[in-house]
C-alpha cells in the first residue's frame, strides 16, 4: 500500500489550497479515507474523512471551510481549503483506515501548509 500526498505550500491568511493523495495497493471504494494534521508541539488531529459512498465528518474548526472528496477512478482523495487561517498551519496527513482488505491503517509521507496572517 502507498499514499502519495501533494499540494501543500505557503499561502497568506484567506487563500485556498488543494491537497491530493493518489493510493495504490488498496480496495480504494472499501476504504474509509482521511486527512489528518500535526501542528509543532501538537497532537495529530483528524481533520476530515470519507466513506467508500462518499458520506464525510469534519473537525469542527474547519466546518465550512474544508471539504473532501475522493475519485474512485483515480484512486484519489482530496482536500479542499479555503479561507485558511493562520492556525491551520501544519503537517498534513492522508490515512487509510483499516478495512476488511487490510490489517492496519496505512500514512503518506505528510505535506506542509504554511498559512502566513
């Protein structure tokens, strides 16, 4: 299994982002997707998730602003941001969670987004 994140970089505060991670080696449409991220000195927190017929939880922090999808012919997720705010600064992650294909959750490498005010 891989995870290939990408998209990160550095925005000022209210610009949008988009993040992609392109998987291989799974039964993508069994396969609850999420992105996840670590700001320094913090704990990894979920940010957003996706269900293999595409229902979604968001952290409440980024309600309204963020949304994921995924394309099953691509064997892709996405993460959408926009209006970004300085505290959304981070190492973000793309995780594949267990299913009933796999045995363990599964990381990509982690993409930076820097959000400057």
């Amino acid at each position: 299994v891989q995870l290939q994140a990408s998209g990160g970089g550095w925005v000022q505060a209210g610009q949008s982002l988009r993040l992609s991670c392109a998987a291989s080696g799974l039964v993508f449409g069994f396969t609850v997707m999420g992105w996840y991220r670590q700001a320094p000195g913090k704990q990894r927190e979920l940010v957003a998730s996706i269900t293999g017929n595409s229902m979604t939880k968001y952290a409440d922090s980024v309600k309204g602003r963020f949304t994921i999808s995924r394309d099953g012919a691509k064997d892709t997720v996405y993460l959408q941001m926009n209006s970004l705010k300085p505290e959304d600064t981070a190492v973000y992650y793309c995780n594949a969670e267990k299913s009933m294909f796999t045995t363990r959750d599964y990381w990509g490498q982690g993409t930076q987004v820097t959000v400057s005010s």
